[in-house]
C-alpha cells in the first residue's frame, strides 16, 4: 500500500471521529482534578483536532509505510507536525495556559487518539496504537522544547541556574512523572526532577557531581556518551532509546529525547534530558510481536488471510497470507474491491456481490460468504470469508470492514466427497434389488428399502412398526437369536444365515441373510447392517434341479451300466474271435507236455526195474551179489541211465514252463474277460501290455517281428482292464493290416505330466476318405465276421473317459501308428471319489 494511499485511510478515519475524540476529551476533562484545566478547555481545542489529525495521518503514514514498528520521531522531519507544535504554543499563550496546563490539554489530545485506535483500529493496523504512543512522546517534548525556546532568556550565573530560575521549569519539573536532568558537556549532571532522581537512585548531594560512569557499568556509559556527544556536536534535539541498568540493578529502557542547551553567545554548553521508562511498554511490544508472529504462523498454518475494506473508497489491505492463498507474492494485485469481485468465479460473483451489499445496507456486525476465487495457476479456491464492521458513519452504517480470508478448498472437497458417497448410497439404497435394512440393538427396525418391503408385501411404516421376530417364521426364530446372541457378546461381527419370512398375505419367503455388526470404538454396536435376498424361487429351482439331476444321475448309471455292457460284449466278441488263437497257444504247450509225460513214463518204469534189481540183490545171499550186480550193470546200459538222469530233469523243466505258460494264458484272459471290473487304481502300462500280448500273440507271431522301444513309465491313474482292451483292439488292428509279414513296433515315453503309447504296424495302411470315420461306431472295412466296427469307436470313447487322446496317423501302403495319450494323474474330483 503506498504511503498517499495511507495517508488518505488514517485522515478519512480520524476525520469521520472528529466528534468521538471530541467527546471523549471533555469526558477527560470533567474528570481531571487541575482545575486550570477545566477552565480553559473550550471549542478552541475542537476546531484544533483536524490540525492534529493531518499531522499524525501524514507521520503516522510515512512511519508505517517505513516499518510497522517506528521508533522516536524527529519533530523537525516533518512540516506539518512542526506547523501544529506552533499553532499550538499560540493557542496555550492566547488561553494564558502555563506549561502544566499545555501538559494536560496534550495529555488529553493523546488518550483521545489512543483510545479512538485502541476501540476502532487495532485490528486493522496493530502498530497503529504504538506509533502513536511514540509520537505524541515526541509531540510533548518538541512542545516543551519549543515553549522553552520561547521562554525570555537572562544573564543567570550559571546554566543550572538559569533553567531553575525559568518560569515554566519549575512546575513542570515537579508534577510530570517524566524523568527530566540537564548535563554539561562533561557528562555531569547539573540538575534532575524528583522523578529522576528516584528512577537513578540520586541523592541530593550528589548533584553537581555525579557523572554517568558513577551510575552504569562501563558498556552501557560509552552507549550513553556517545548519543550525548551527537546533540552537542550536532546541535539538533535527537531522541533515542537507551537500556541502562539502575543502582538496584535492573535493567530498564528508556526513551529519551535530547535537546542542546546554549549559553548567551548560542554555543552548546550541555544537553536538556526529557526521559520515560518504557521498560513495560516494550515487553508487551515484544510479546505483541511474539503473538503477531505466532498468529501470522497460525494463519498461514490454517491457510488463512486478513483483509480490510473502506465501505466508501472501495480501497483495502491484503496481508501475505491471504495472496499466498491464491499463491501469490505479496502486493502482486491491488488490493481493492473490484480486483477482489473480479478474482471471484462468474458463477459466485453475482450472489456474492449482492450479499455483500446487503449486509452493508442490513447494518450487520458480522459477515460469512463462502465463493470461489482464481488462484494464480488457473485454479479455483474454495474461500469462506469472515468479515466485522470496526468503524461506522453518523448513521450506523459500517464505513470499514475488517476479516479473514480461509482456503477451504480440501475441506470443501471431502465434503462433496462426503456428500456424492451419501447420495451413492442413498441411491444404492433405496434402489437396491437386494433388501438392506438398519436395525437398532434394541431388534427394532431403524431403516428399511423399498425392495425388502416389496418382498414382505409391507409399507415402510408398517415395517418400522415390527420388529424381525413378528414376521419369522417360528421355527426359525432360535436360530436367529442365536447368531444376534453371539453379536451382543462379542463372539462375532459377521454371519450369514438362512431363514424363512412370514410374508403379509401369509405366503412364506426364503431369505439368505448377511448381517454386519457396526461397533464404537468402545466395541458396543450401534446398529446392525442386514442384506437380505430373496431365495424363494431360487430354492424352488435347486429342489427342481435337484429331481432332475438325480434323474441324470440314473439316466447316467443306466447308460454307463449299457457301455459296461457292451464293452463286456466287444470284449468277448474279441475273445471269440481269438479263440482259436488262444486254443492253440494253449494247445502247443498242453501238447509237448502230453508227450513229455509219456517219456517220463517210460523212464520211470526203466527206473522201477532198476529199484526192483536192487531189491533183489539185497534180499540174496552174498556169494550171488556179484551175478546179481552184473545184471544191474547191464541194466543201467540197457536203460542208458546216465542219459535218463539228464532227460528226466529237462523234461521236467519243460513241462513245467509249457504249464506256466498255460497258466499266464488263462490268467490274462480272466482278468481281460472280467466284467464290471471299474476300478480306478495306479497301474504300470507296460504290465498292461505284456498282459494283452501273451492274450494275442497268436495273431502276431506267424505275421510279425514285435519290436518293443519303451520308456520308463510312472504309474498312471486309470482303469486297466478298459486300457488293456484298447491295447488288445489296436494290436490285433495291426495285425489284421499286415497281409504277409511286417513288423509291429510298440513305444512308449512321457511328456511332462502325461505318457503315451505308440503301437505302429508297417501294413497296408488306411484310405485318407476311411481315417476320418475310423472311429465311429459299427464303420468297419474288414469281412463279415471278423469285426463289429465298434472296436476303435469303444477304443476312443475309453481313452476320452480318461481325459486323454487317441490319434492316428497312416499312409496308404506303408503303415499305421495309433498313439495313445494319457494324463498321469486325474482331477481331483475323480481320485477323491474313488478313495471314498
């Protein structure tokens, strides 16, 4: 703000309180003792209050302008205040006022304008009521000064002489409470008021002698000497501020001005002290410091700016907090009404524009507006501004405003925030298709939707008017209190139930409950939050579900027992088919083990005709042993003994492996022909295959060379007799397609959690137009009799019942490869049932 723009304010605001301060002086006046005082106070003074007002507004302006705190004042610095300190000596000499009656009018002008700024203006300006303190300090020591100047001079003796003898000393030296001494130019004091005398601690003998050093520590006297020697080098009155510590050993602060003291030829001899303790005053000027400090910290801390309006001008005062809030540098706009209203959003404007002026016309005391203003990025601020109206006209009407600017800008967000989230979930509310209801600890409804009252064909109030238990069916209302039992006594916040309604027209409805206990941060609830569904139809449709899937699961049970069936059927058929095979792979060792019994008979008898001659010879006397072992010796070669011991043991072996053989056979077509045999169980595929080929071996040998390339193979998961019998189809498939002879190739091998089985023939392979239909049920390409075309088909489906995948790759004339893939392990669904 500049300082013309200043000078204005302070002159417009003392100017519109002529008629206060004028008041206020009489009120003085009438209650002061000094009845010279009284007398003499007349509207001479009155029309003397705008001189004095147009000399403090153009100081006070230039001081504040300056820095906010100024110290003593230099009367001479300003002309206007000069211009009144004379018009008021003459109005004092006019009056015949002495220099204790001009203390008094000035004492009277200075609480006027303290207590006008003290009442009307601290918070605008807050330094205001110091600068004035300062100035009128000033203003009565330059009006000293200036009546001394006036006052007739004498050829008195001596210096101190001369000022005790003048006739306006004596009475002001005696009644102010100012602290007044006179020192020559050597530092000694020549004469001190009662009241000087009291605050240095001066003992009247001591006068004459005493210098500074006698009374102050080394430091504070060269501070001291060196403000005295400006004065009587510069010969100019000077006021200072000096910290002196007193004989009782306190530190005090005083502001003192000093005035040159000339002798009869005009040279400065010594200087004239006017002194006040202003000790107090400046501890509360630096806590008033700490305080505005600590205020501007907290303003800015909440974001916070103060500003001041002229009702009449339009001008005002922006402080840096309330720029900083629009992120602007201090001054960086005019602080005025117009640059105000245009920082205002357009949408805002208007309304605030006019609310304002309503207040003022209103005459209110206190104003709240809430708008939004551009900040220097392009933003908005959300501001809420507090206004006061410190200074009002004749009319009342408030000539100045006073307020704070806060950013409310996040609060305002999270208040909308807060607001959209209550409008959500009103919305959700009351358009939910679920039911959602608030109930109280009590079990009474607090608040219900529309779509719970819709389900229990009930209005809202007569919901509200019901507890839950009313409209329960009653076979369900212990397992309700149940689960709200355990709520109250902490042992749950959450639950889910299901329970059944009584609806209004009596009908029963299937409810799926989910019920949130809402706690304090003590843990008491204070309302439970219930989501309810209706399941009744769902219900209906499950139980539906449920008959039909039981249905399936027969329909299923029949068709797999129909597969069985028929798998059993396909696997004797392939046993018909391989009958004679069988027969004969059981015959050729049924045959040599026949013939090896007919040898071993004989040997047997050849070796019974051996015992028996050993029987013999033991049973005779010993003179014919020895014809009789001749005979045994014979027979031994006639049976060939030695050769017999051999061939006795051969045949033996023989016979028995020709048995085993048997045996295996019979046992793998057992276990292949087995019906009903579903088990799923871990197996060794390559078992498997062994088992299958002693089966068809028949079909094989007289047409192929069987080459076996297996892999080491993990269990696998599975049925074996179902695997086996797709083992059996394709080897026998392969068999059937080599015309003379060729070679069956059988491979095995895994592939990260799968294996597959490769059996691949060299015969005369299938047509491209044959292998898109070789699985389906009944195609066959083979003559009647010797295939039901359900092999591969069958095949097919088993390998597929297991998850896995049966393929095929063939060229016409060089061969067929069948492989077989299986997973290692089935789903978890599927081993878990079958350990159950």
């Amino acid at each position: 703000m500049t300082e013309e723009v200043l000078v204005g304010i302070i002159r417009q605001f003392f100017q519109e309180n002529e008629a206060w301060l004028w008041q206020r002086m009489k009120e003085y006046a009438a209650a002061d003792d000094y009845y010279r005082f009284i007398g003499v106070l007349s509207p001479a003074w009155q029309t003397a209050i705008p001189e004095l007002s147009e000399a403090l507004a153009a100081v006070l302006s230039e001081l504040m302008v300056a820095h906010p705190f100024p110290g003593a004042v230099e009367v001479d610095g300003w002309p206007e205040f000069s211009l009144f300190v004379e018009a008021e000596k003459a109005r004092h000499g006019q009056h015949g006022l002495n220099c204790q009656g001009s203390l008094e009018v000035l004492k009277c002008y200075r609480r006027s304008y303290l207590a006008l700024v003290d009442e009307k203006a601290v918070q605008q300006w807050p330094g205001l009521s110091s600068a004035l303190e300062r100035l009128f300090d000033s203003l009565e020591l330059a009006f000293f000064h200036a009546l001394g100047n006036g006052a007739p001079q004498s050829n008195a003796p001596s210096q101190s002489e001369a000022w005790a003898l003048s006739g306006f000393l004596p009475s002001v030296v005696e009644t102010t409470s100012d602290f007044i001494f006179v020192k020559d130019r050597k530092g000694r004091y020549l004469m001190s008021n009662p009241a000087a005398n009291r605050f240095l601690g001066l003992m009247p003998d001591e006068i004459g002698r005493v210098r500074d050093s006698d009374l102050f520590p080394d430091d504070e006297c060269d501070f001291l000497h060196a403000n005295d020697l400006y004065v009587l080098e510069s010969g100019r009155a000077q006021t200072f501020e000096e910290n002196i510590t007193t004989r009782d050993g306190l530190g005090r602060t005083l502001q003192i001005t000093k005035c040159p003291v000339r002798d009869e030829n005009g040279t400065v001899s010594g200087i004239f002290c006017v002194a006040r303790e202003i000790t107090m005053r400046r501890a509360m000027e630096e806590q008033l410091r700490i305080e505005a400090k600590q205020l501007e910290i907290a303003l800015e801390a909440s974001k916070q700016g103060l500003w001041t309006l002229e009702v009449q001008s339009g001008n005002g005062t922006f402080s840096e907090g309330y720029y900083s809030i629009l992120g602007y540098s201090s001054g960086e706009f005019p602080s005025d009404f117009p640059t105000f209203l245009s920082l205002i959003h357009p949408d805002d404007r208007e309304r605030v524009q006019a609310d304002i002026l309503r207040d003022i016309q209103e005459k209110k005391d206190l104003y709240r507006h809430v708008f939004r203003m551009r900040a220097k990025d392009g933003g908005w601020r959300w501001i809420v501004s507090y206004g006061r109206a410190v200074a009002r006209d004749a009319d009342d009407a408030p000539t100045r405003l006073v307020g704070t600017h806060m950013d409310i800008t996040e609060e305002h967000l999270r208040e909308a925030a807060l607001a959209h989230s209550e409008m959500l979930f009103r919305s959700c509310f009351e358009n939910s298709m679920v039911g959602i209801v608030i109930m109280l600890p009590s079990e009474r409804w607090e608040q219900v939707n529309p779509a719970f009252c819709n389900m229990l064909g009930y209005t809202k109030e007569e919901l509200l008017e019901k507890n839950w238990a009313e409209i329960t069916l009653p076979e369900d209302i212990s397992l309700s209190r149940d689960s709200i039992g355990k709520m109250h006594r902490g042992e749950l916040d959450y639950c889910e139930l299901q329970k059944r309604y009584v609806r209004k027209d009596g009908s029963v409805m299937t409810a799926e409950l989910r019920v949130q206990a809402v706690r304090d941060e003590q843990h008491v609830i204070e309302y439970f939050v219930l989501i309810i569904d209706d399941v009744t139809q769902v219900r209906q449709r499950e139980a539906e579900q449920a008959a039909g899937m039981e249905a399936l699961r027969k329909l299923n049970r029949q068709l797999e027992e129909a597969q069985n069936q028929l798998l059993q059927s396909e696997k004797m058929a392939s046993i018909g088919q391989l009958a004679a095979g069988v027969a004969h792979e059981i015959n050729n060792p049924i045959g040599f083990v026949n013939s090896n019994l007919g040898t071993l008979d004989n040997y047997v008898h050849d070796l019974l005709k051996l015992i028996d001659a050993y029987e013999t010879c033991q049973s005779l006397p010993a003179s014919e042993h020895d014809s009789q072992l001749q005979r045994i010796e014979a027979l031994k070669k006639q049976i060939d003994l030695p050769f017999l011991q051999h061939d006795v043991v051969q045949l033996l072996l023989e016979s028995r492996d020709g048995l085993n053989r048997v045996k295996k056979i019979v046992q793998d077509l057992k276990s292949f022909s087995r019906a009903g045999d579903v088990e799923w169980q871990w197996a060794d595929l390559h078992q498997g295959l062994e088992s299958t080929l002693n089966i068809v071996w028949n079909e094989l040998k007289y047409k192929c060379q069987l080459v076996k390339e297996y892999a080491e193979l993990p269990a696998v998961y599975c049925i074996p007799p179902q695997i086996n019998q797709v083992f059996m189809n394709l080897l026998v498939n392969a068999a059937q397609a080599i015309e003379d002879r060729g070679v069956v190739t059988i491979r095995s091998g895994v592939e990260g959690e799968h294996v597959w089985i490769e059996i691949a023939d060299t015969g005369k392979g299938i047509p491209p137009d044959n292998l898109k239909r070789i699985f389906e049920p009944f195609f066959t390409t083979k003559p009647v009799g010797q295939g039901t075309g359900l092999g591969l088909s069958l095949s097919w489906n088993i390998i597929n019942s297991h998850h896995g995948r049966l393929e095929v790759r063939s060229e016409e004339g060089a061969g067929t490869t069948f492989r077989i893939t299986l997973p290692v392990r089935q789903s978890e669904t599927i081993q878990e049932q079958d350990a159950l």
